[in-house]
C-alpha cells in the first residue's frame, strides 16, 4: 500500500481557543504514539487528512514529517481515531498510531458484493449482514475491500465469511462460519405497511418515555473527550 505523505507540525498550546485558532488555518489537532516513540501532538492539513482517507480509509499508511523528528524507515503511521462535526461530519481531531511495517496489525475491511444473482433478477433482495470484516496481515498488505460473488445465489442462498476473495498474505479473523451476505425474499407490501406500523408504535413508545425519564443523567455524560480536556487545560 502505497504511503500518503502529511507534513505536521509540532503543538504546544491545547484547549479549545487554539484548536479553533488552528482550523481557521486549515489545520486540526493531532497526536501520534506508539512503537516507542514520544506522544507528540502536533497539527496537520485537514485537507491531507481527507485526501488520505479518500485514497485508503482509516487503514491508509502515512509517512507523516514532524519537525525534529525522525523514525526508522520500516515504521509509518495509522490513523486509529477520527472525532468529527456531528453536523458536517469535518474531521475535528486525529489520533496517529505509529506502526512497524515488518509485523502484522489488525484492521476492519470493508465487504462489497459482485456478480449477477439469479435470486435477485426475480426480485429478491441482497441482505449484506456485515459491512466489513476484520483482517490480520502486514500493513502493506491491508486490502480496501474484500469481495463475495454471488453469481448463481438464488432466494435464500447465504454466503459466510469463508466464501471472501481474501489476498494472499491476508487471515479473516471472522469465523468462517459468519453468514456475511444472504438473498432474501422482496417483502410484501402488507408486511411492509405492517413493518412501518410497529417502527411509528416503537418511535411513540420512546418518546413517551423520554419524557418520563427526562432529568435523569444521559449515559457517558461527565466522560470527556480529549477535546473537551483540552478545553478545560485551555
């Protein structure tokens, strides 16, 4: 897997004043740890942290250059956190792993579907019941996708995990027997107005009860994300 270079630099102040100072410059908050070396908090570009996960996902390999900083050249680094805008979904912070290139990592993988499926030409649907899988390998070998064929499955055929096109070099950690992918039957339109029915009684049902319980304190309130401790230090 090819390497995404990200130039850091190094970062002294944390809190929010100066994180929001740091995206009015383009950049966001980072740290990277691992493999020995110093936990460095630094900030990078956030449009290279977007160009690196369009080009390979959280399991990109990054050659990041931080000032005054050198590492050996067998280890590169993983993005192994994201904390995101909950509105546009902009990356907000960035956790760095460094990681050897010589020993194995595990990673989630993205499952994808290809083929023609007689099942589906009469109307049946594709179930995929895993939207990834994980994977143990070298992280130059980690792969963007695995792939089911499901050429030939017809109504109520499933395929399981040891059905995957796996590369060589690359261990499924799922257990073989994991049903990843079925063709199920198309749903009726009577089911469908009855299956719609009981998610409008569920939905009713919680808001009535989120107003009995209102006042009671939400679960993982008092946590604090890195973020919110840098406010605080801020």
């Amino acid at each position: 897997m090819e390497q995404i270079v990200i130039e850091a630099q190094r970062r002294a102040e944390k809190g929010n004043g100066p994180a929001r100072r740091l995206r009015t410059q383009g950049l966001i908050p980072a740290v990277v740890y691992g493999q020995g070396y110093e936990n460095v908090s630094v900030a990078v570009p956030v449009r290279a942290v977007q160009d690196a996960l369009r080009h390979g996902g959280t399991n990109v390999l990054v050659d990041l250059h931080i000032p005054d900083m050198t590492h050996a050249g067998s280890v590169a680094a993983m993005i192994r956190q994201i904390q995101r805008d909950p509105v546009g979904h902009r990356p907000l912070h960035v956790d760095f792993q460094w990681v050897s290139l010589t020993a194995t990592v595990r990673a989630m993988v993205p499952v994808v579907f290809e083929g023609d499926a007689p099942g589906v030409q009469v109307g049946g649907v594709v179930d995929l019941a895993m939207y990834e899988v994980e994977v143990e390998c070298l992280p130059t070998a980690i792969p963007d996708r695995l792939v089911l064929d499901i050429t030939g499955m017809e109504i109520r055929d499933s395929k399981q995990a040891a059905d995957l096109q796996v590369p060589e070099g690359v261990t499924v950690l799922t257990s073989p027997e994991e049903t990843v992918l079925s063709i199920v039957p198309p749903i009726k339109e009577e089911d469908l107005e009855a299956q719609l029915g009981d998610e409008e009684a569920l939905l009713e049902g919680e808001e009535i009860e989120g107003e009995e319980i209102e006042g009671e304190e939400i679960e993982g309130e008092g946590e604090s994300t890195e973020e919110e401790q840098e406010e605080g230090e801020g």
